[in-house]
C-alpha cells in the first residue's frame, strides 16, 4: 500500500485494527496493572513531548521520580499479591444477590456509626472511634487467623471421611498463603527499623562539589533502603481485602468456610472492641443495639449464604 493510498475502513495509520480505548481507572482494578509506558501514552501511540518535558525537568524530579518508582513497586507488587490471593480464588461461588446485599449491609453500617457520633458522641468519642479503628485494622488478619484455624478444625472434625481426604489436598496451599500473608506483616517492622537504622549512619555533612555528588548518591541509597519497606506496604494493601475476603484462599478446602470464619471474626473483633472501648454512644438500648447489630446483621448474611449454597449449589457442612 502506499503511502498516499486511501486505507480500509477501521484501519489504523500503522497498519492494526483500532483497540477498544479502556480508561485507566478501569485497568487498575483489574488483575494486572498496565506497564508505565502504556499509563504515560494515556491514548495515544507516543509519549506526548509535553510529557517528556516534565520528566526530563530536573526541578521536578523531587514529583515525578517517586510517582515513577511508586508505581512500578505498586504494579510489581500487586501481581504479586494477586498470583497468592486472586481475585476469584478455587472453589469460591459468588452469589450477585449475596454481594448486593453485603454492599448494602456495610454501607448501612457506616452511616449508622457516623449518625451515631454525630448526634450522640463528642469529640472524645470520635478519638476512640479512630483508635479503635486502627486497632481493628492491625488486629483483624491476627484474629482472621486463629478464627480460620478453628473453624477449618472443627469442620475438618465433622466432615466424613471421603470430605476430609479432599480437603487435606487443598490444606497445604491455603496455609501457604497465609503464611506469605503474615511473613510480610513480620517482616515489615524488621524492614522499617532497617531503613531507619540505615539512614542514621549516613553522612550529613554536604559541601562543595564531592559533597553534591554524595548527596546525590545518598539519595539513590536512601531510595534503595527504603524501596523493600515500600513493596512490602503496598504487598499488604493489595492483599489484606482479598485474604479477609475469602478466609485465605479457603473456598478450595470447603465453599462455606468464608461465611464461617466471617461470623466468627466479627464477633471476636466486636468483644475485643467492647472491653476496649465499651459500648457506643448514645443511650444504653440503643447502644446496645448499635453494639449488637453490626455483628448479628453478618451473622445472618453468612448463614442466608450458606442456606443458599446449599439450595443452589448442593453444598453440605459436613461435605
């Protein structure tokens, strides 16, 4: 063809059928994270010279080298994140109506906590409720595990023994990632103390050319002992709402154990939260209330979930 020759219609200029623009917000959700280059293109064939510019500027490079470098350990971490926890993890049934109305559920909860201090709490109670909170957020996995392990030993216990022979085939790699799932906790105040440690034996002392040039090479030292602290943080983002989600990958061991372990981890975090902090604010029935509702609502979900696995899906407690 040349050059000026007209093209077929829905023919590119290089010569490959036009792709389907996705936008970036909606890549991001998905499993794998475009490469750099593809999020700098944005739309187009090339980087924009305009793009160039602001990162070839070396005034703005205190922006753009950690949005860079952000990214990348994101990207590489969250692939890795998803090859332990996917997104759709073995022998998981998702039910559209159950999703719906746990969305609801949790929303509802929300609003009814932010009701609650607004009208009956202080500026004490709001504290509380962000400490507790915190407290939750770092309890949580710790708790997860242990409820887990109950629950997969009791119904390991109950089920028959053709079930417990099935199930001890997918023990080994459900317990593998929630191995991977806390080495990484573990391993992330041993990375900070490093870095830190590291950075207090740095020269402070910067004059003169050699001591621009140290300062640069510190930095990329600097860059370097911090970067696994960073990977392991964004490691932790990226898998916390799936290992939650899904009881760490144990829908292959048995279908209903998510909602189990769910049930039994809001009513442990709800009693760790009361002899903390104690009850809600507001008036005792309706704190009371408030207290009790947030764990008997999920209670109720789980086991509606399993009377719907085993209506529809023929899934039995006992396997």
């Amino acid at each position: 063809m040349s050059i000026n020759a007209p093209r077929p219609s829905g023919q590119s200029p290089y010569g490959r059928p036009p792709q389907p623009y996705t936008p970036l917000w909606r890549r991001l959700r998905e499993d794998e994270w475009p490469p750099l280059g593809e999020v700098l293109r944005g739309r187009q064939e090339q980087i924009h010279p305009g793009m160039w510019l602001v990162l070839l500027l070396p005034c703005l490079w205190w922006l753009t080298v950690p949005l860079l470098a952000g990214y990348q350990l994101a990207r590489t971490a969250r692939r890795m994140a998803r090859r332990i926890f996917p997104g759709h993890p073995e022998g998981r049934i998702e039910d559209p109506e159950i999703l719906r109305v746990q969305r609801v559920r949790a929303w509802t909860a929300l609003t009814m906590s932010g009701v609650l201090l607004a009208v009956f709490g202080g500026w004490q109670d709001v504290s509380e409720a962000q400490q507790q909170f915190t407290q939750r957020l770092f309890l949580a996995p710790w708790v997860a595990l242990l409820s887990a392990v109950v629950v997969v030993a009791l119904l390991f216990w109950a089920a028959r023994p053709a079930a417990r022979r099935a199930m001890r085939t997918h023990l080994w790699p459900a317990a593998r990632s929630a191995l991977w799932y806390f080495a990484a906790w573990t391993l992330l105040p041993l990375l900070f103390m490093a870095a830190f440690k590291g950075m207090s034996l740095l020269p402070s002392n910067f004059t003169g050319l050699p001591g621009l040039l140290l300062l640069v090479s510190m930095m990329f030292v600097c860059f370097a002992l911090w970067t696994p602290f960073w990977w392991v943080i964004y490691f932790l983002c990226f898998t916390s709402g799936p290992a939650l989600r899904h009881a760490f990958n144990l829908p292959a061991l048995h279908a209903a154990l998510p909602a189990l372990v769910t049930s039994v981890l809001v009513w442990v975090i709800a009693f760790l939260g009361l002899s903390a902090g104690g009850l809600p604010p507001g008036p005792v029935p309706l704190a009371v209330c408030a207290f009790l509702g947030g764990p008997v609502s999920v209670t109720a979900l789980a086991w509606w979930e399993i009377h719907r696995l085993r209506r529809r899906h023929g899934v039995r407690l006992r396997g």
